[in-house]
C-alpha cells in the first residue's frame, strides 16, 4: 500500500466520484435484501413477531460493531475498512439468503447479525472518507453522498419489486446484487485517499488557545499516521461529540419513525387503502432525497446551524401537520415537510464530527452509535406508544428530541476557521 497522499484536484475529483459510488452500493444491497423481507418471511414460516426478533437480531449486528468501528477506521484506514466490510456483507448475507431457502431461521438470523456487523463498519468507514473528500473541496457535499444512499435504495427496491413479480428467486436476486456491490466497491476503492492521507493533505480546522493545547498530546500523529489512537473511549465524555450525537439521534429518530409507521399511520388514521400510506411514504421518501441534494447549496451559502435549525423547524412542523390534521391531502403536505426536515441531521452530523481531522475516526463512531441506536430502537417503541395512542398521535413524541436537538444547535457550528468561512 503506497503512503504517498492524493494530490488535489484530480486524485480528489476521483475520491468524490468513488465515495459517491460506495454510497450507492451500500444502499443498493440493503434495499435489495430489504425488498425480499416478505419472501424472507413466507419461506421462513415466520409469524410477524418472530420476524420482528429476526430483524432485532440482525440490528444488534450494527449496534455492537459502530462503536469498535472508529477504532478499526483509525487504526487500518477508510479503504482497507470499507474492503473488508464489504466481503464481511457479502458472505454473510449470501449464506443468510441460502439458509433462508433452507428454511433455517436461526443461521438465518446469525448471518444477517455477521452482515449487519459489516454494514456497521462500512457506515462509519465510507463517511469518514467523505468528511475527507469534504475537507479537501472547502465545501459541504455530505448530504450529496447520503443522498446517493438514498438513491441506491430507490433502485435497488425498484428492481427487487420486478424480480419479485417476475417470480426470479430470492438467492438469484440478492447474490446477484451482491456481486454487482463487490465490484462496484472494489473498482472505487482503487480512487480513495490512502489510508494515511489524512495526516498529509486534510486540512487542520482545531482551534487554536486553551483546547487546542490540552488536546496536543491526544492529537500529535500517532506511530504509523493514525489518528488519535488513545481517544477512543475520552470521545464519549466530549460535550460536543454527545451533542452533535444529540442532533443526530433526532433526525435519525425521525427519519426511522417515518420509515417504520407513516404508512401505517395513514391506513389506520384515515382509514384508506395500504397502497396510499405507501404513497405517503414514497412522497416522505422522494422529498428527503431531493433536499439532499439541494441542501449543500443552503450549507455552502448560509452555513450548518441556520440550515440545520431550518431543517428542524420543517420536521417539527410537518410532523405536528401529519399527526394532527383530520384531511389525508394535508397530511400528505405534512409528510413532505416531515421528509426535508428529515434529511440532513445525519450527513452534516458526520461533518461536524470530523471537523478536527486527528479525532474523527473516534467521534464518528459515537455519533454514528448513537444515531443508528435512535434509528434502530427508537421505532419500537413508538410502537408501544401507538398502542394507546394511535400511531399518527405516537409520532407527535419525535418533536421532543427534536426540540432537545435544537437547543444545542449551535455545538454543530465548525470551530476555528471554518467556523469563520461557514458561519
């Protein structure tokens, strides 16, 4: 492995268009095996809850693997990371796919624990690159690379819905995914950063005075160009990490809830068709992913916390709109101020955790924890709720992290020079 950085310009271009494609193919594997959940469950033989248990078990995958997935990030790099990530995911989902037509749900369920390990790796791996792309542009892209993700899901739940009517067999479907994400990964691995580029190019955003000193010892480039090995575990004491943490558990809350229960909240709420609660996700969906890909506009011109407040005060008010208005049409208009106040908490919560390059391997993996922990647990239980209160009044209770979250706004704001330049 060379340790020559990637010079500017064209080795960056090329970074960019390589993070954007891993993006893309980790959404596509996902949606892939997400679109064929209801042949998982009739091959299986599975009851709603033991499906339930099944997805659980396969969630906890992730939620042990994010917070060792900084360490691993800072101690072999993002592109050796993301490789092994990617053939963890690829074995263990193929071998689920094939117990799952063996009829065994219990290997199935150890599979899907060992690929969602991966898929935990991979989130932290793959967005630790793109804080670095980000870095050496000087502007904001993150959101552009979520919303590739968000794209890969939109295809690969579009060609899963085909080959399931086309009646082509699960394995067929899911291993041919799976190869098509391994190539893609491993041709876009050969343009990212080398894995100690970030203690040569990216650019240094620490402030200067009392913090900067007190952190010299902890930021001075390890033995071999490693980030911040020792700060693993002090990253989870860091008031801003826990805030920045705070924002993201917000919007990951409101972009799961809405993933979980807007569809059914509209078919029990107004008592319609399944196909319209499906709309009013594809509508919640559709507007995430076009804010996006616009929002680095609003991020470059007006910088992170007036977006991120203008995001929030969107969610807040599409939500109230969804859960308290008795006409479907302006439910509907809720749920599409509900989808761009949803989408981008998390992207630009993965750049204010990397704002200080010696450290961003250990904060991502802490913020990425707790984001995916509100994403994966935090649905469930407003599932409890929705048992006394109906699930469009259930989801009503996301507007209090977000109000938490918007309180420390602020703690999102680059410190230093950039600070200066995006604020």
């Amino acid at each position: 492995m060379t340790t020559k950085a990637s010079p500017p310009g064209a080795g960056v271009r090329g970074a960019m268009i390589a993070v954007f494609a891993v993006f893309f193919a980790a959404g596509f594997v996902f949606s892939s095996w997400a679109s064929r959940i209801p042949t998982v469950q009739s091959e299986l033989g599975l009851n709603p809850g033991q499906m339930g248990m099944l997805l659980l078990v396969g969630s906890l995958g992730s939620i042990i693997s994010l917070p060792l997935a900084g360490r691993l990030v800072g101690r072999f790099g993002a592109r050796r990371t993301v490789g092994t990530s990617v053939l963890a995911i690829a074995v263990s989902l193929a071998s689920a796919v094939a117990f799952v037509f063996a009829g065994n749900p219990f290997l199935t369920g150890a599979m899907l624990l060992l690929a969602l390990a991966g898929v935990g790796a991979m989130d932290v791996a793959m967005n630790f690159e793109g804080t670095l792309v980000e870095q050496r542009l000087g502007r904001a892209i993150m959101p552009h690379f979520h919303g590739c993700f968000s794209l890969g899901t939109i295809a690969g739940a579009g060609v899963g819905t085909l080959l399931s009517r086309a009646g082509v067999p699960i394995t067929t479907h899911v291993w041919s995914a799976i190869v098509a994400v391994v190539v893609i990964t491993a041709v876009s691995l050969a343009f990212f950063f080398p894995d100690d580029a970030h203690t040569e190019g990216g650019p240094r955003t620490e402030p200067d005075g009392a913090d900067g000193e007190a952190r010299a010892g902890e930021g001075a480039n390890p033995p071999g160009g490693k980030r911040g090995a020792g700060s693993y575990g002090r990253a989870w004491f860091e008031p801003r990490t826990l805030m920045v943490g705070l924002i993201v558990m917000a919007a990951s809350l409101t972009e799961g809830a809405a993933n979980d229960w807007l569809a059914l909240g509209i078919r029990e709420g107004f008592e319609v068709p399944e196909h319209q609660g499906a709309f009013g996700l594809t509508l919640f969906v559709t507007a995430m992913t076009v804010m996006r890909f616009t929002g680095t506009w609003l991020l470059n011109r007006f910088g992170r916390v007036a977006v991120l407040r203008l995001c929030t005060g969107l969610a807040i008010m599409g939500l109230a709109i969804f859960g308290l208005s008795p006409s479907l049409p302006v439910a509907m208009v809720g749920a599409v101020l509900w989808g761009l106040g949803a989408a981008l908490g998390f992207p630009v919560g993965m750049s204010a955790a990397s704002d200080e390059p010696l450290h961003a391997a250990a904060r991502l993996s802490v913020v990425s924890t707790i984001g995916y922990g509100a994403f994966l647990i935090g649905p469930p239980l407003l599932g409890l709720l929705a048992d006394h209160v109906g699930y469009r009044h259930a989801l009503l209770a996301i507007i209090v992290p977000l109000l938490a979250g918007l309180a420390v706004m602020r703690q999102a704001a680059p410190p230093g020079p950039v600070h200066a330049r995006a604020e």
